[in-house]
C-alpha cells in the first residue's frame, strides 16, 4: 500500500509545499524550516555543515564534532547544532590536515564521519572521509579511514585507510576514488557499516556499502558488498587499493552522497537520508536491518534550491531517534560555496 509523505516548509525560504508518493514508507510531515545563523568570527562562518554531524553524549553534556577538512569539537547542553554554534573556532580543532604532519592519504583533510564511544573511559573511534589533492585546486582523491582517540576527542592518532576504492589515485588530477558517507554501529549484529559513495561498474556513482565485525572497526577488518554479502576487501595494505564497489541496488537509481543514518525507535527501523546529485535533493529510504533499502523517496529540495549534507539529529543525538527528529541541511550554497545552515522537524506519523 502506498503511503504519502506531506512536506511543509516556510515559503520565505523558497521551499515548495508538496506532497511525493512513496510506496512502503511510514507517513511523515516536516516543518517549517530555521535558519541557524553563523555569526562573523565563527571558524569557517558560512561553510558549515560540510557533511556529517558527529554527536557524542558525555556525562551531562553534549560534544559535537564538526566536519571539515580540520574539525572541530563543540560542548554544550543540547545535540542541537544552533547551540554549538560559540564554541566553534580554531581553538577548538581537534582532527585534520593542519593536525596531520605526513603526506599520505589524508594529506589535505580529514572529514568525521562518525564519532563513536569505545569505552567509559575517553576512548573513541573517528570515522573520517579523507582526500588527498594534486595541487591547491581542490580536486581530490578520495578514500575512508578510521582514528582513535584516547581523551574524549581532544587529540587523535594520525588514522589509517579503511575503504579505498580499486584504483589509486593517478597522476592526473581529476576527481576520483570513494567517501562522503556515514558510519552506524549495528549493535544487534555487533558490526559496523559504513555508507558511502562509490563508482560503480553499471550504475556511475552510487550509495554503496561496507561492514566490519571487528569491535573497534579496525583497518584491514572492513569488507564491501557484492550485491548479495560482504566479502570484497576493503582496504589492501600491500597494493594500497580495494576491490570493486557494488551499488546498494534499490538506491542506485537516485545516486547521491553524504547519507545519514539513523536507528528508529518509533518506526522500529533504520532511516536513511542523503542528497542526490542532480538535482541536488534529499531523499529518504527505509531498512529493517540495514542491508535491503526500500527505494528511495524526493523529500526536500528542488533544482531552483539545492539541498545538501542532510543530518538527521534527535533529542537523544545522530544515532537513534523516536517518532520526532530534526533534519538538519545546507541550502541556497553559493558559487564560492558558502551556503546556509538550516533545519527542520521530521515527525513520523504511522508505522
């Protein structure tokens, strides 16, 4: 049976009220959009969000890593990014390329895409899209790696590579390799997975996936899927290389990037968000157990206002949520890139 997503929005803010049908989704309304201002003297004011945002509960606190190519981490009171905004300045990185004193795959940044307690005692896995350039341009080279730290994200290891993709990077620069993703702790089947973009033999670019049982997610324990299981290798240490990517094949109609995962506790099930390309929408897929993906749903944006880096935040932060969340996004980005932060409410309907 068809169900029906109803999106309204705030007309100042040029995002349409429409309504898109989507076959075996839950009912779901969205609410007026907020703008959340970036006050001048913010570190990198107007750029943000740039992919993920990282949550991570600390005693009474929230801690939420910024993703950039140098990170940040913010304190506050909430998981919402509007309350973080004070803490962010440059005395506040934490992770990437001004941190890292090598050149290697990282060389040029180091996004987090996923922040994870490992312990009750400071000890965190960082999930990191990660590029390496050929010059000042910003082309890129891209691939995913993993970094611990042992003092609640206050200071980081270098990182190693997790999922390359199956060609190095060349000596002509163009835009190449694989990342802008997410990372979920699937704790009923004690793995990890991580979401990213990838360059398929059939379907172009991609949301594809990986795993690893490992219980920190370790480099060299991560495998790709192949259309049915996971069993191609992630990350060869020797060749610097991975094996081939495999679309997740009911997204790989609507390819995009920079998903958000989320376990839902009202729905009983995984929630995906993630922009597409062109145009450069949201869209919105469901999982029982987050390896068959319904086909994916248009819910914000349209090509007269692209909307990019969604993240799905809730009261109890980026990695569960109830029948309320909050969608958070950029939109109206610039030609120098800079863009607005903003978001919205997600209240879940039905089951």
């Amino acid at each position: 049976m068809k169900k029906r997503f109803i999106v309204y929005t705030a007309a100042a803010l040029l995002l349409s009220a429409c309504s898109f049908d989507y076959p075996e989704a839950e009912n779901c309304i969205l609410g007026p959009v907020t703008e959340t201002i970036q006050p001048a003297g913010t570190f990198f004011a107007g750029y943000w969000p740039d992919g993920k945002l990282n949550l991570v509960k600390n005693a009474d606190n929230w801690e939420l890593f910024w993703a950039e190519a140098k990170d940040v981490k913010t304190t506050a009171a909430t998981p919402w990014p509007q309350d973080h905004i004070s803490g962010l300045k440059s005395a506040n990185v934490v992770f990437g390329k001004d941190i890292s004193s090598i050149k290697d795959f990282n060389e040029n940044g180091s996004w987090f895409i996923g922040v994870f307690p490992l312990d009750g005692h400071g000890k965190y896995a960082g999930f990191f899209h990660a590029e390496s350039h050929w010059s000042d341009d910003g082309v890129a080279h891209k691939s995913i790696g993993v970094t611990y730290s042992n003092d609640y994200g206050k200071t980081w290891e270098q990182g190693e590579p997790i999922i390359v993709d199956s060609q190095p990077k060349g000596s002509t620069p163009g835009w190449s390799g694989l990342g802008d993703g997410c990372v979920i702790r699937d704790e009923k089947n004690n793995r990890w997975i991580c979401y990213y973009q990838g360059k398929t033999d059939f379907n172009g670019n991609c949301i594809c996936m990986a795993m690893s049982e490992d219980p920190q997610g370790r480099s060299g324990t991560w495998e790709k899927w192949n259309g049915s299981s996971f069993t191609i290798d992630a990350y060869d240490s020797t060749t610097k290389t991975g094996g081939k990517n495999y679309p997740i094949s009911t997204l790989a109609g609507k390819g995009g990037a920079n998903p958000s995962v989320m376990w839902n506790t009202f729905l009983n099930q995984w929630v995906m968000v993630y922009h597409g390309w062109d145009p450069k929408v949201v869209y919105i897929s469901y999982s029982r157990d987050a390896i068959n993906w319904t086909r994916p749903a248009k819910l914000l944006g349209d090509k007269s206002n692209p909307i990019w880096y969604p993240n799905l935040i809730s009261s109890e932060g980026d990695k569960t949520g109830g029948q309320d969340v909050r969608l958070y996004f950029s939109y109206q980005q610039q030609e120098n890139g800079k863009r607005k932060l903003a978001w919205c409410t997600l209240h879940f309907t039905g089951k």
